[in-house]
C-alpha cells in the first residue's frame, strides 16, 4: 500500500513509533476527546458538542487502528466514572440513555477517517479530507438517530437526532478538513 506524505508524517510516524508514543498518543487523544466533550451546545434529546470533530480528526491523525483504541480507551474511561463525556456524563447510563447510539458510532467513525486517511482522504486533498470528515460524522448522526428511533420514534429521532446536527457536522467536518490541511504544511 503506498502512504502519501501526509500519511507517513502523521499515520506512518505513529505505526513505526515505540509503545511508548503509542500510549502518549492514547492519552493525548483521549484528553482531546474530553476537552472536546465540554465544548457543547445545549439542545436536546442530546447536546452538540465538538467530539465528533475529535473522533475524526484522531481517526485521520493516527490512522484506524491507534484512532479506534484510542476512542475505545476514552469510552472506557466514561464507563470506569471518569467525568470524560458531555456535561461530565460518566458510568454506563450514558451508554443506555439517548447518546448510546452516538456513543457506538464513535469507534466507527474513527476507523472510516482513519482508513480513508490512510488512502489519500488527508490533508494533501482537502476536499476528500472533507467527504471523510463527513463521512464519519454521517456515520455518527445515523448511528445515533437509529437508536433514538428505539425510543421516540423514527420521526421524533430524525427531527431531534439528526436535522439539528447536520449544519454542525457540515461545520465540522470542514474545520477537520482545514486543520488536516495546515497540518500538511
């Protein structure tokens, strides 16, 4: 398989790189994924935050693999207590509740950016950096609409789900695409 450069600076750096980067990275990541948790918008059923745009873009930065444990290490935390999601939500409720759905999608989304990433989807392309950033956050709102539907209904889970979060995930995914795009530089 042939990276380009953007692949080797950033993926390839990380696949080469000793456990210990890995584990720097991991944490890094998931120290992000928080931060970014606690960047939100009020609405409901569920809140707006910037994780998606983590998840993505840690995708496409440390490729599929690092970029699905690293989700699954901060999802894991979330389930040990540690305060990580939106509003500091924590434990196995989230997980049950309204954002299980979300919450699924997250190791997904990571492997489709970092797997498209991985083939050119990256920094050196812009506009396929964009269709994989969103890509990942489609994945996301469907994953999460379809488990709210569970719940509320179809339609309720498509009105509250999904169509309040499609300008954000447009938004999003641009700046994913732009950041991958200085990171190139």
């Amino acid at each position: 398989m042939h990276l380009n450069p953007t692949s080797q600076l950033q993926i390839g750096h990380l696949k080469s790189g000793s456990l210990a980067l890995k584990a720097l990275a991991v944490l890094t990541g998931t120290a992000l994924l928080t931060l970014s948790s606690y960047i939100a918008v009020p609405m409901l059923p569920v809140p707006m935050t910037l994780q998606t745009l983590a998840v993505t873009v840690i995708g496409a930065l440390y490729g599929w693999r690092l970029g699905v444990l690293t989700v699954i290490a901060w999802l894991g935390e979330a389930m040990l207590g540690l305060p990580v999601l939106a509003s500091g939500g924590a434990g196995l409720a989230p997980f049950v509740g309204p954002t299980a759905g979300y919450l699924a999608a997250f190791p997904l989304a990571a492997a489709l950016t970092g797997w498209l990433a991985e083939r050119g989807w990256n920094g050196h392309r812009p506009l396929l950096a964009f269709a994989a950033m969103l890509l990942g956050n489609a994945l996301c709102l469907a994953f999460g609409s379809a488990w709210l539907t569970l719940a509320i209904g179809p339609v309720q889970a498509l009105l509250l789900g999904t169509v309040p979060f499609l300008v954000g995930a447009l938004v999003k995914s641009a700046l994913g695409a732009a950041l991958l795009k200085s990171l190139s530089r």
